[in-house]
C-alpha cells in the first residue's frame, strides 16, 4: 500500500475514531467505556497502516474528540486515553507490519501493552499527585492503578469482545473487496507472466517498472549482477521461486513477492526475511527439467543460509553445469 493510500485510510480512521463515540454516548445513550469505540479505529489505523500512522492516529483520535465533543474529559481521562491509544496504535503496526505477525495475536498483544501504558500512566499521576482531591473521593480508580485496570478491564469486556471478533472481521473483508493491502499492478505483472511475455516482473509504487524472460534463477542473477538496487522496496512478482531465487531476492532487498509456484524452502527463507510472501501452488521443492529430482539450483543452497555464500554456491554449480554440458546453457531450475 502505498504511503498516500495509509495517510488517507489514517485520517478517515480519526474521523471514525471521533464520530463513533459521539454516536454511541449522545445518540444512542451507550456508555462509552464499556464499549470502547475510540479504541477499533485506532487498532486498524495500527494493523492497517504501521507503526507511525497508528501511533498519530492513536494521538490525534482522543485528542481532537476532546477538543470537539469534550469527550473524554481533559482530566483526569485525556492523559491516560493518549499513552493507551498511541500504544495500541504503535505496537499493533510494529507487529503487523514489521514483525510479520497474524493480525489476532498483534491486535492481542496491542491490547494488553496498551492496557499496561495506562496501568502506568496512573500510576505516574498519582505518584505526582495529579489526581485533586475530588476525583480521589469520587473515582474508585483514582486510588491504585490495580484497581483502575481492574475496573476499564470488567467495565469494557463487551467492547473487548467487540475488537476481538469486529478487527479481524474488518481487515479480512477489507482483503477480499477491496485494494486495501494489495497491488492493482500486481494483476498486470501475473497477466504478462500467465501469458508467457515475462517470467519475472519488478513492481514498485504501482509501476512495472521492469520485466524479463528466462529459466530459472537467470532474470534475477541478471538483476542483481546488473541492477540490483531496481529490486530495493519493490514487489517481485515470478513464474517460480525456490530457495535459491529466493537468497537473490533477499540480497536485493524486495519487500513482498508473488510466485505461480513457490517451495516450501523457499517460502520459509523469504518469511524468515521479513518479506511477505504469496502464490498460487506451493510445492515441496523445484524439479530439474527433466521432472526426475530436484532442481540442481535448488540443491546447492539447501543447507546454506548466508545470501552470499548462497549466490558464491549458485555461481560454482552453473560454471560445473555449463562445464559438463560443454556450451553455456541457461540457467534454469529454482
């Protein structure tokens, strides 16, 4: 998705983050700490968008809420809602988008690191005695943050229900219907390779913004001997990627890929990577041309880790190849 696209969803989640509250408590007379509006769009804002528009969506939401319908109140609600939120909103992106992780357990873990920071920042107000005298008579969680956690936690369980069943339901419709967290260019890309005008194909900023033909490894060898810094951040979309394409696409940096066919060792270096992964087959390994074993590519750098030693092993294994064919073939099999 692109930086433009996050902002715009970003912003729209504020607006959510703002009106819905509004909605439930003067609308429809809902309680909001018991459903807890403020805090899905802020959560999707993280899941949807990273870690840094999360984090100043999870700022600007109670923020500006307050500013325009005084709710929450200024204090003692407003410094606690803002640690809680911009943490929901930061930790959920960290774990999406950085750390790779499926959308529950990051809306999860966001959840109770959120419910920490306000835990925290309680307990900061009362060890400063931020806290007047009225609010310690007439707020029962004003006196520990035990009880105040105890308390948001038992009022808010309907609303904690709601962000758990509601958030993946949201990203998962989002995925099906829409362009949200896909490439419109990607359809292009698969469109060349299914019709055997490209077998691997570069997108970047919803450009294609280069595109080869050969066996194997050989269109991205060549990229990343010629051009390699063309593959930096950008979305590799290829007819079949095993373990060895995959060390070449780690050197050059991309940041997702796309195979028609992709190995499971494959699958699991790129993954291991940080790069985010999907295809239309996944196969147990690459076979030679002729069908009868696995692909001598693919076999090199099984054992190997290291991306460059791995492309040192590539290199070694096409010279033994060409050697005993007698010509320079090309390259062909992972």
């Amino acid at each position: 998705m692109s930086q433009t696209k996050k902002i715009t969803i970003g912003g729209l989640l504020v607006a959510i983050g703002i009106l819905l509250p509004y909605f439930i408590s003067h609308v429809w007379g809902m309680k909001g700490n018991m459903l807890l509006p403020m805090h899905i769009p802020v959560l999707l804002a993280g899941l949807l968008c990273g870690p840094a528009i999360g984090g100043i969506a999870g700022l600007l939401t109670p923020f500006l809420s307050n500013l325009f319908t005084g709710m929450p109140p200024t204090f003692p609600m407003l410094p606690i809602m803002l640690g809680e939120l911009l943490t929901y909103g930061v930790v959920s992106g960290l774990l999406r988008s950085k750390l790779k992780l499926p959308v529950l357990p990051s809306l999860l873990i966001a959840m109770v690191f959120g419910r920490i920071i306000s835990g925290i920042t309680v307990f900061l107000m009362l060890d400063f005695d931020l806290f007047m005298s009225a609010d310690k008579a007439n707020i029962p969680f004003a006196k520990s943050p035990l009880a105040f956690e105890i308390s948001a936690v038992t009022t808010g369980i309907p609303g904690i229900i709601a962000q758990i069943i509601l958030i993946p339901a949201i990203i998962l419709a989002l995925r099906k219907y829409t362009n949200i967290e896909k490439c419109p260019t990607a359809k292009m890309a698969k469109h060349l390779i299914e019709n055997n005008k490209a077998s691997c194909v570069i997108v970047k900023n919803d450009k294609i913004i280069h595109q080869a033909i050969g066996n194997g490894v050989k269109p991205l060898l060549e990229l990343y001997q010629n051009n390699a810094d063309l593959v930096k951040d950008a979305f590799v979309v290829d007819k079949i990627i095993g373990k060895a394409a995959a060390m070449l696409i780690v050197l050059m940096g991309a940041k997702k890929v796309y195979a028609f066919s992709m190995s499971e060792s494959g699958e699991k270096y790129l993954k291991a990577h940080g790069i985010k992964t999907d295809c239309n087959e996944k196969i147990a390994f690459i076979k030679n041309r002729a069908g009868t074993g696995i692909c001598p590519l693919e076999n090199a750098v099984m054992n190997i880790d290291d991306q460059k030693e791995g492309y040192e092993k590539l290199l070694e294994t096409i010279k033994e190849m060409q050697n005993k064919s007698g010509e320079a073939p090309l390259v062909f099999g992972a």
